[in-house]
C-alpha cells in the first residue's frame, strides 16, 4: 500500500484517497446500520462488514498485522461469539426502537452531536499538516517490528494482557457455569420411570414427519391431522416459536387433491371420495376418518 | 488526502458507537457499539502510527484489541447469565440501583 | 510536725465521706462520728499551736508539700500547705467553734431523719474552709473556696423540701459565683503578672510589680471576698441564708464562710499595700457594708434575720480594719475571733430560743423569756455585751482598735471612716439592745403555734401541735454547754489577746503592724465610743423597754420599711440585672430561633430539596448514567480546547 512513502509527506495517493471516500462511506453506513437495525443479527452483520472496512485501512495505514489480527481476530472470532449468544438469547427477538427514557433521545442526540464536533474541532485544532509514514519502522517487516516492540518495551503490558486473558476466560467459565444441585438421572433410570408411570412409554414423535417439513420448529401431524405439540422442543415451545402448520397442510392437500382430479377427470367436485395421490394418502384417510366419525 | 481524514472518521465511528450505547436497550447491541468503540479508537491508533512514523500506536491497538476480546467473552458471559435469569436482555430490566 | 497539717483537713474530710457514703446503717452514730472527727482536727490544731508556741517568733511557719498536682511546663500547682500564725488563728477558729457547733447539733438536729447527712455537710464544710486557710498557695485556695460555697449551698439548702430554702441556697451559690469569677481572675492575672500564684513569691514581688496591675489583682480579690463575706454589692444572699438550720447559720457566721474573705484580704496584704487604690476600694466596701448591715438589723422582727444583719455589719468592721493597711489587718483578725465566739453564741442561743418557742422566729412573739430559759438568757446577754462592746468584754478590745485605727488614716479620709465606724458602734448597741428586749424582757406576747397546713413547720423533727401555745424550756445540754464554752471566749478572749498585746505581738511577723496616727488619744475614742453606746442602748430602751413591743410591727419610716426589704437590694438586683438579663436572653433567644435557626434549617431545607430533585437523577438506567458519562466527557473535551485556546 501507500503507507510506504518518503517521509514528511502531506498526502497520501489518489488511489487511497479513492479507497478512503468509498469504503469510508461503507463504513459509517455500517455503523449505522449496527445501531438502527432492529434485530441482533443484523446489528452484528453490519458491525462485522464495518469492521472488515476497518482491516481495510489498517492495511492501507501500514498495519499489515493489525489488518489481518482484526479479520481473524475480531470479523472471525469476535463477532461469532456475538452471533453465538444471540442464537442462545434468541434469534427472532426485535427489539422495539420506540424509546421509553423520556428525553433520552435528545439528551443522547445533543450529547453526540456535541461530543462528534467537539472531537473533529479537537482534530482540526491539531497541526497535522505532514505526516511521517512508516516507510521506515516498516523496513524490517511490519510484524518483526512489532514484535521487536512487544518483547522489548511492551513486554510486561504484554505479560499482562496474557493474565487478563486467563482472568477473563475463568470468569466467563464462573459466570455461565451452573452448579448441577441433583445427580443426572441415567437414561436406564428414565426409561425405567417411563414404564412405570405408563406415559410415553414409546419415544416422543419426531417433528415434522408427517407434513413434509423437515424443520424442528414444525410439529408432527398426528393421524388424525392435528399437530403434536410433543414432536417440538419444549425450548422453543417456551418461546412460542412453535410454527403450526396443519392448517396451511391441510388446504394445500385439498388443493392439491381438487387439481389432480380435475386433471385426472376421475372425479366431479361433488364427490369428495379421494383415492389420489400416494403422498397425501394418509392424510385424505385421515380425513376420511374423520367424517366417518362425524356421521 | 491527508490521513488526518482517518481521524475524521474515527470520530465519526465512535460517536456513532456512543450514541448507540445510549440509545439502544438490547445488551448485545449495546456490546456491539462498544466493540465500534474501541475500533474507532483502533483506527486512531494506526492512524497515528503513521503519522508519528513509528509503530507504538499499532502496539497499542493490538493491545486494545486483546482487552477487548477479554471484555467481551466476560461481558457475553454476564450477558448470557442475566438472560437466563430474568429471560430478557434488556438494560432497562435491569433498573433496580436506585432509590 | 509538718506531716499533722495534712490531717488536720483530712480529718473532717474523712468524716464527710464516711457519713455521705456510709448509708443508712451511720444513721445512729454517724453523729458523733462527724463531730468526733471535727473535735480531733481541733486537737491536732492544739497540738500543732503549743509546738508553734515553742518556737521562736520568726520560725513558727510551717510547710508542707503534700504532692505535685499539675506540673505543665512553667506551669506548677502544688498541693502544699503553709502553717503560719495567720493561718493557725484560723484553724483553731474554726476547728473549735465547728467542733462546738457540731455538739450543739447533736442535739438540735436530733429529731431529723437526716441528721448523718447534715454532720457530713458540716464535716465537709469544715474541711473545705480548712484547706482555704491551709494553702499555700491561691490556686488550692480556690479549691477550698469553692467547697465552702458547695457546701454552704448544701447546707443553707438543707431542708430542700421547702421552696424558700432551695431558693435561698441556690441565691446564696449564684451570688457566691460571681465572686468566685473575681477570685478565678485575679489568679489567672497573678500568674501573668508573676508567673506563679503560691503565696511566698507572689506576695514577695508584689512590690515590683506595676501598680495598675496590682489595683486590678486586688480589686478582683475584693470582688471575691464580698461575694463570700457577704459584702455589698454581693451581700444579698447572707439574710437568705437564714433559711438553712441555726447551727449552719452560726457555722456560716461565725467560724467558717464569711470570714473567708477577710482572710482573702489579710492574706493578700502585700498586694493591697501595693495598690492603694485597690486598698480605698476596700475600706469604701467596708465601710458601707457596716452601716448597712447595722441598718438593715435594725428593722428586722426575724431574730436570725437580726443577727444577720448584725453579722454582715461586724464583717464590714473587718474589712474596713482589713482595708487600712497594717494598721488594721492584726484588728480585723483579732476582731474575726472574737466576733466568732459571740456570734456564734447569739446564734446559738437563738437557736435555743426557737427550740423552745415552737420555731417561732418572730421577735414580737418572744418576750419575758429570761426566767424560762435562764442559760440561753446569760449566756445570749453576755454575746450581746460583747458585741456591742460593753467594757471588758471581748468586742469591746476588738471594735474599739478597729475604730481607733479607722481614725488613724488620717485626714477627711479618717474622719469619715471613723465617724462610719462609731455610727455603726451606735446601731449596733441600738439593734442588738432591740433583740435583747424583745426577746428576753417585757410581757409575754406569745402565741399559739401556727397551723400546719397554713404555715408548716419551719424545722421539721420537731412536734408541734397546731394551736398550743409554746412551753419554752431550757434547751438540752448538748445545746447548753457550747453556749456556756462560747459564752466564756465572749467575755474573756479580747481580754486575753490585748493583755500585754499577745495577739499583735502572734500575728505581727506575719501581717505586720504599723502604729497609726490618731489625730484623737486612744482614750478619746474609747469615751467616744461609750458614748454612742450609751445613746444607742437608751433609744432602744426608751422604744422597746419603756413601753411594751407591739405585736404586729408599726408602719414605721419610709427608711425603716426600706431596711425591712434588706434596703431594696433584691429590688435593686432585680431591676439592675436581673430584667436586663431576661431581656438580653429573650434577644438572643429570638436571634437563635430566627437567625440561627433559620440559616440552619434554612441550608438544611435547601441541600434537602436540592437532593429531592438531584435524586431523580438517579434512576436505575444504566443508559441514562451513560448519556452523562457521554455528555460528561463532552464537557471534558471542550474545557481541554478552551485550556488550550486560552
């Protein structure tokens, strides 16, 4: 990149330049977006597309390792573990963006515009006219330069940040472990209990077996074409992100069945009696069942 | 251009980041913006780096970047603990510090 | 030898704790505990006055350092006492007519139920003027100063029960207390002005210090000695003080509390020779208060209330004596004993009288009492011929040194104190001639003991019964014999001290003595003397023996009704302090609720409702904290370029 100029130069080259006013843009739009989206996940796409912007310009400013460390790092590891616990908090949750501090918005909205121009105020303020450049402190190679740094001058902060990376890890470890206060039942002793209180005694139904969907959100259809709420995990029964679709089956089989027919010019409409389809077979019987059952 | 512009827009992502923390109420969003944060104060880092043409400031961010990585396995952590506890993320749940 | 002069204070001491701690199981010979005690301090003083007397003239002080009491750097106050012949004079005053006192109480308290505290109040009152008269130096003489006015508050008090005797021994203390501020002044400007306040040094510079300073010192002493010895302007407490039992009045009168001062100022010698103004001051004092008590007895139909007013006059003969520099300080003494014996003794036979007269104290509803109670009547008349200084008598050498010396200042100056002084020789022969018919001679006008529950009984212990008339009788003998002993020093002790001088030739090297000169022979001022004796006695004749004592008192002068209410001094107290007083607290009063309060709950209410509205602040969003940490650093950012623009 350009970062490898004389020194005391005042501008970089026009192809940075260029760089700089697109991918910036790129840029403050992400960052935006992480905090106007209504969803985590979104919020957490646009924050890891900034910040592979960010790689970016730490590779044109002359940061070859920084650049890499902070996809690796931070795109890569980072930002999985933010799409990690918004999986386990849950995925669907939007939050409202309707306010519920009065004036916080303003409040929020005075403060950042001050602080904003304050800040450029402070920057413009500065006489950075000319600038050096790392052409020489990255002769030698940017990450032996850095790492002559870390193992020289830095070398206790860098000691340092390994015992806080420890300290974090244990306190994440402490934070999310739970004690387990009862002995884990064995599964000999949970069939056995089955047995005996006669419930269940058969493995729970799958979901979305019998409709087609292959996903576990979706109960299975029992024979008779209601759904079984047992085939869902009670997770995501607890949340309510249990997706009925019996109803929308049935209309579609019936659909489906009124079409075949006609294709097929077996049958009027007046007559309900289907044979059809192989796939729909058992749920037409089940529905036959059904009104075998009402007359 | 001048890099100068770079601190411009440091500025400019970190007062996005403040913002964000103040206005929005889930806790990871609210992580997210602080991680905007510290990498716009990253891209002064570098960006300074060059200017001064030598590499302490890229030290700096790489430590700033260790910090943050530490920061945010606890803070997810605390995250998923008041989660599983009160079943909501929300900071404003959390409200009981007052008189 | 030395080592007895402690035990001479540690004797009555002891008995004060004893009988006060003791409980009620010393209620039954808690009594002769406290007097036997009282009794051994006088032997000890006896003791110590023979070994005196066998010593040479110059060498009979005595010193002894108990222990250091507060050694601070240059500050130093000892516990030490000094045993010259001044102080010998006073111990054995006041540890024989106490010890005497204390005999006769035997039998006067003997019905009260609190008799074991009234002997250690005594003891206690006795150790305490012991230790004034013992210091060595003023600060322990303040300690003993204010013991006796403690236990002259609890004495004067005893019968709290009653309002006016709680209020008199509270008048007496607050009095007291104003003199004792003059007291504490005057030591705090002798150590400033000579470094230490223990007799010998203060009283041997006294000379080299600067006259201004002196006057101050000695004026602050004067102040302590009439808040003590019951001058005017602070005499008023001494006519209350009647209200505590007789043998506490005889105690205050004659052994112990006012002659406090007088010993203050003879003891202070050195510093009033020094500061003659200071010095006119004294005499001024004296010389008022002697006409003044002397007028005030003369109104009053209370027969302690009499005595008192005689006793307040006879000190004012002191300090006027005291006031005239060496030529007077070994009269005032000599005057001081004296005066104690019969005083003590016309309180004691006064005393007796109300024992035997149902309590009655009014003099108008006395009368004939010679034949009933014939010890009281002698022994009470030879009291009262000394004191009027009858020749040959003890307050016949006493008084009449006194007035001759009064004469010997010279100049206008003598001419008026002398005139003062006989003035007052002639009240007084006029007064206590009063007293003496009223009480012992003429018709019985007796009357039937008051109801109880209209009046009640000013001594309780003692029976009466409403509507009997009184059966005066002689009193007991444990009241008798102390008349008789003191009856005995009222006629013999001036005598005895003027044979060959013996007592100016004792107290001189302590003292000194100077001869004035008497613009009239000493022989003059005796006939003088007896002259206005004479007149005085004759006009109390002629309205009090001639022609019977009416019941109720007459109207009298506009001067005789004036004297009655002790010549306006509470009115006057009244009027000068103690409304201004009241104003000045209900001033301050109001300044502390509206000022001082108002800025206090004032700030109070606004850092109140600045919290109340600030606390709001504080709601429990993390994300509103964050917005002011936001604008905080906002702040911060703008004052770091405005520091940097400047």
């Amino acid at each position: 990149m350009s970062g490898a100029l004389a020194a005391a130069a005042s501008t970089t080259s026009t192809g940075e330049a260029v760089q700089f006013w697109v991918l910036g843009t790129v840029a403050v739009i992400g960052a935006l977006c992480t905090i106007l989206m209504r969803k985590a996940v979104h919020s957490a796409l646009s924050l890891a597309g900034t910040m592979i912007v960010l790689a970016v310009f730490y590779l044109a400013n002359g940061a070859y390792f920084l650049g890499v460390v902070q996809i690796v790092v931070y795109t890569g590891a980072i930002m999985m573990l933010f799409l990690f616990v918004v999986m386990l908090v849950g995925v669907t949750a939007a939050d409202s963006l309707k306010e519920t501090l009065k004036g916080q918005r303003w409040l929020a909205a005075l403060c950042g515009l001050g602080f904003g121009i304050l800040l450029c105020a402070g920057i413009g303020n500065a006489s950075l006219k000319t600038f050096d450049g790392l052409g020489q402190a990255n002769s030698g190679g940017n990450v032996e330069g850095l790492a002559a740094l870390v193992f020289t001058k830095y070398v206790f902060a860098f000691e340092i940040t390994g015992a806080l990376l420890i300290t974090a890890a244990v306190g994440a470890m402490v934070l999310t472990h739970r004690e387990r206060t009862e002995r884990a039942r064995s599964q000999r002793e949970q069939s056995e209990e089955r047995v005996r209180t006669g419930k269940h005694v058969p493995p729970l139904p799958a979901p979305g077996v019998y409709a087609r969907h292959n996903a576990v959100d979706i109960p299975g259809l029992l024979p008779d074409g209601t759904t079984s709420e047992l085939s869902v995990n009670a997770t995501l029964r607890g949340r309510g992100q249990v997706r009925d679709v019996s109803g929308e089956a049935l209309a579609e089989l019936a659909a489906l069945e009124q079409r075949s027919e006609r294709w097929l010019g077996r049958r009027k409409p007046e007559g309900t009696e289907a044979e059809g389809a192989e796939g729909a077979a058992g749920a037409s019987e089940d529905a036959e069942h059904r009104k075998g059952a009402a007359k | 251009m001048n890099p100068v512009n770079y601190l411009y827009l440091a500025a400019l992502l970190f007062t996005i980041g403040a913002a964000g923390v103040v206005i929005r109420r889930n806790a990871i969003v609210l992580f997210m913006c602080v991680e905007l944060m510290l990498n716009a104060c990253n891209l002064a880092f570098v960006t300074f780096s060059r200017l001064h043409g030598n590499l302490d400031g890229q030290i700096i961010a790489f430590f700033t970047m260790v910090v943050a990585a530490a920061e945010v396995v606890v803070g997810l952590a605390i995250i998923v603990t008041v989660f599983r506890s009160r079943h909501s993320a929300s900071v404003d749940d959390a409200s009981l510090m007052k008189l | 030898m030395e080592n007895l002069i402690g035990l001479l204070v540690a004797a009555p001491l002891l008995g004060a704790a004893v009988l006060l701690c003791g409980g009620r199981r010393l209620d039954r010979t808690g009594h002769y505990l406290g007097t036997v005690l009282a009794g051994a301090s006088f032997v000890i003083g006896a003791v110590l006055f023979a070994d005196m007397l066998g010593r040479g003239e110059h060498d009979r002080a005595l010193h002894s350092q108990v222990f250091s009491w507060i050694p601070v750097g240059g500050f130093r106050a000892d516990v030490a006492f000094q045993l010259d012949q001044l102080s010998m004079t006073f111990v054995l005053l006041i540890s024989g007519v106490g010890t005497l006192i204390h005999i006769y109480s035997i039998g006067y308290m003997e019905h009260d139920e609190r008799r074991r505290r009234f002997f250690g109040y005594l003891n206690l009152f006795l150790a305490a003027m012991l230790l004034l008269v013992l210091a060595d130096n003023y600060l322990l003489l303040y300690v003993g100063w204010e013991g006796v006015g403690l236990a002259s508050y609890l004495l004067i008090g005893f019968w709290q029960h009653k309002p006016s005797a709680a209020t008199a021994a509270k008048k007496a203390f607050i009095v007291n207390r104003v003199g004792d501020m003059g007291l504490s002044i005057a030591i705090m400007l002798m150590f400033t002005t000579f470094g230490t306040f223990a007799f010998a040094p203060v009283l041997a510079n006294a000379e080299d210090a600067s006259e201004g300073k002196l006057t101050a010192i000695g004026l602050m002493l004067l102040l302590a000695a009439c808040g003590k010895s019951a001058q005017v302007p602070l005499q008023s407490w001494l006519g209350d003080a009647m209200e505590g039992p007789t043998p506490v009045s005889a105690l205050i009168h004659a052994a112990t509390m006012v002659t406090a001062g007088v010993y203050l100022i003879t003891r202070s010698g050195a510093i009033f020779n020094a500061a003659p103004d200071a010095q006119a001051a004294v005499v001024a004092v004296g010389a008022v208060t002697l006409l003044f008590g002397a007028i005030v007895g003369c109104a009053k139909d209370d027969i302690k209330k009499a005595l008192a007013g005689s006793t307040m006059s006879q000190i004012g003969y002191m300090i006027l004596a005291a006031g005239l520099g060496p030529v007077g300080y070994v009269f005032a003494i000599m005057h001081l004993v004296t005066h104690g014996f019969f005083k003590a003794g016309l309180f004691l036979g006064a005393g007796s009288v109300m024992h035997g007269m149902n309590d009655e104290v009014d003099m108008r509803k006395y009368g004939g009492l010679r034949k009933y109670m014939p010890v009281t009547f002698v022994t009470f008349g030879l009291g009262y011929l000394a004191i009027i200084g009858f020749p040959g008598l003890s307050g016949f050498w006493s008084k009449d040194k006194i007035i001759e010396a009064a004469f010997a200042k010279g100049g206008t100056e003598g001419w008026i104190l002398g005139g003062a002084a006989l003035l007052g020789a002639a009240i007084t022969a006029y007064y206590m001639t009063r007293v003496m018919l009223m009480t012992f001679f003429g018709e019985k006008r007796w009357e039937p003991a008051p109801d109880p529950d209209k009046a009640p009984s000013v001594e309780p212990g003692i029976e009466v019964r409403p509507g009997e008339m009184p059966h005066p009788h002689e009193s007991p003998k444990s009241m008798t014999i102390p008349m008789v002993v003191l009856a005995f020093g009222s006629v013999f002790a001036g005598g005895l001290f003027s044979l060959n001088d013996a007592f100016l030739k004792w107290l001189e090297p302590v003292t000194g003595h100077s001869h004035g000169h008497s613009p009239l022979s000493a022989a003059t001022v005796t006939a003088g003397t007896m002259v206005v004796l004479a007149i005085g006695v004759a006009l109390a004749w002629a309205q009090y023996g001639r022609k019977p004592v009416p019941r109720t008192a007459p109207r009298g002068s506009l001067l005789t009704r004036a004297a009655r209410r002790d010549l306006l001094q509470d009115d006057f107290n009244h009027v000068a302090l103690v409304q201004p007083g009241r104003y000045l607290t209900r001033g301050l009063v109001y300044v502390d609720h509206k000022l001082v309060d108002g800025v206090v709950n004032g700030t109070a209410a606004g850092v109140g409702g600045l919290s109340g509205r600030l606390r709001k602040l504080q709601n429990g969003y993390a994300r509103t904290y964050a917005v002011s940490m936001f604008g905080g650093t906002a702040v911060l950012i703008a004052a770091t370029l405005l520091m940097r623009a400047v």
